[in-house]
C-alpha cells in the first residue's frame, strides 16, 4: 500500500501512482468505516435507544425473523457513516489536492471543514426539533380511525433519511461561500434576491420528508438564518481568490 500523503501542486504522478494512491485511500477509508461499525454495532442499544426516544415510549415492532438484525445492522451503518465521515473527508480532499493550485488550496479548506460541523448541526437540530414534531403530527393524525403500528425498518429508515436531508440542507453557507468565491455571484446580489431565496428555503422545507406546517415553519427559520449567516461570510470572507477575479474581468473585458 503507497505511502499517505498530502500530494503538492508542483508534483507530477503517473496514472499507475495516482491509482495506487486512490487504492489505498479506499482502503483506510474502508478500515476507518469498519472500525466506526464495529463500535457503533458494539453500542447499538444506545444509539436505537436514542433513535427511539422520539417515539415518547412506544417501541418499534418487527415482522420477521431477520429483521431485528437487519434493522439494527442499518441503524449501526448510518451512526457509522456519521462518525467516520471526518475521516472520510479528509481522505477525499488529500486526493483531491493536487489539482488545487495553492489559492484555489485557500479556498476548498475552510469550505472542508465546514462540511462536517454544518452537517452534524443539521442532523441534531433534525433530532431535536424536526423529527419529534413531525412524528407527533404524523402519529397523531386520525388517531381514532387507525391502530397504527411502527415498524421497525420503516421508522429507521424515516429517522435517518429524516436527518441527513436536514444535514445536507444545513450546507447552505457551503454553497454560497464556494459561489462567492468563484465570483459566479455577490453579497449584494444576494441580498437582492432574498425574497426569492425565501420562496426557495420554503419549497426545500416542503419538500423534506413528512412535514406539516407547522414543522415546515419551524424547518423554514434555521435555513433563513443560515441563509443571512452566509451573506454575512460571504461579504467577510467570499471575495473572489486573485486568479479567478483576472479570469472574470479578462472575460467582461472581451
């Protein structure tokens, strides 16, 4: 297995060493993912515990003899892919770095590291205040008329798909910040279009998997926050990087 490590600008690899590099990459992204499982299937009655807490005392039933297994197998998965996904990141931008040039290089680490605290935000928030409101309304609606039973397998994969929408639609500020950046817009422009980027947030909190209205607004008041919070950092810190402001007047100048 080659040797990991950060690769500069200036050096050159052949296709035989950058595959090579690619493999080793995926295999200690591999062993990073496995270790994470094994502690995370080692700890599963927490973490379903936890998944279960918003349920407030009900308990998942299952309906065959595999599923118990199964079920718990996926929930240790995605509390896996969450906890080495620092790991994973810094995999894929190690590889990544040799095509940056060292300004471009300025620009991709703070967006990187980023990624995982905005994505972490989202997935609790999600916990805390999305799911719970909207398995209450879920549950609750027409409670008379059903003897609704929870499966195991169907609620997990709700939970789950549940917070990462949330914690792929906490990457807002990723998004603008990169844009800014490339100069593909401005802060004034953004704060231009604010009446459309609210019609936008609304659509995306509609669309996020079983929401009412109420928990659509509750969805609705983080993502236009975070919505402000990038204008703020796009105005501080999105200012094209040098080579990119050139490439941009050399083009308005033709």
């Amino acid at each position: 297995m080659a040797k990991l490590k950060p690769i500069g600008h200036e050096e050159r690899l052949s296709l035989v060493d950058h595959l090579d590099e690619l493999r080793s990459r995926l295999i200690v992204s591999a062993v990073t993912f496995v270790v994470a499982l094994g502690v995370c299937f080692w700890q599963n009655g927490r973490i379903l515990d936890i998944l279960n807490s918003p349920l407030g005392g009900r308990e998942p039933v299952t309906l065959g003899v595999a599923e118990p297994f199964t079920a718990t197998l996926t929930v240790a998965a995605y509390a896996a892919i969450l906890i080495a996904l620092p790991a994973l990141l810094y995999q894929a931008y190690a590889f990544l770095l040799p095509a940056f040039s060292p300004t471009e290089r300025k620009v991709a680490l703070p967006l990187l590291l980023m990624i995982p605290f905005l994505f972490i935000a989202g997935v609790v928030f999600s916990y805390l205040v999305v799911l719970p409101n909207a398995l209450d309304f879920l549950l609750g609606f027409n409670a008379k008329q059903f003897d609704t039973q929870i499966r195991a397998r169907e609620y997990y994969s709700f939970a789950a798909m549940t917070m990462l929408a949330m914690g792929l639609v906490f990457q807002i500020p990723v998004g603008i910040l990169a844009a800014t950046k490339l100069g593909l817009t401005t802060p004034a422009q953004l704060r231009r279009h604010r009446r459309y980027a609210v019609v936008v947030v609304a659509i995306v909190a509609a669309l996020l998997p079983g929401q009412d209205p109420v928990t659509m607004l509750m969805i609705m008041a983080p993502l236009i926050v975070l919505y402000e919070l990038s204008i703020l950092l796009a105005a501080a810190l999105g200012r094209p990087a040098p080579e990119v402001g050139d490439e941009i007047a050399s083009i308005e100048g033709s």
